[in-house]
C-alpha cells in the first residue's frame, strides 16, 4: 500500500486569476478569482483532470469560496 501513495500524485494549478474585492478570512490578504486545473497522475501519466473556479487569497493560497 505504501507503494501506491508514491504512484500516485495530484497537482493543483492556478491558470489564471484576477482581483476581486473581498479580503481572506484567515490572513486579511487580497482575494481573487482563479481559474484552477486539479491533475491526478500515476506514475506521472495525467489520467483524471478537471477544470473548477474558485476564490482564492493572493496572500497566504487559501481557499475562500469554489464553484464546482
Ligand atoms: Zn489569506
């Protein structure tokens, strides 16, 4: 089972993102929209992606709100 955790890997990308208003709730950071790509490989062969958009704090990455 050990193995099977080093195989398999997931990778969050930020692809794009703009300011909006609002402020983190964790560090008072500046939020913006980003346009986030989720990839799951194993062993380093992408099989499973998807595309979501969500609000993120510029600051400190956390995750304020996400539209799936
Ligand atoms: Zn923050």
């Amino acid at each position: 089972m050990a193995c099977f955790c080093f195989l398999v890997d997931q990778t969050r990308k930020v692809r794009s993102f703009k300011p909006v208003a609002g402020s983190c709730s964790r560090c008072g950071g500046g939020a913006s929209v980003a346009d986030m790509r989720t990839s799951t490989r194993f062993c380093y062969v992408p099989f499973y992606w998807k595309s979501w958009r969500a609000i993120i704090c510029t600051f400190c990455g956390a995750i304020l709100k996400s539209y799936r």
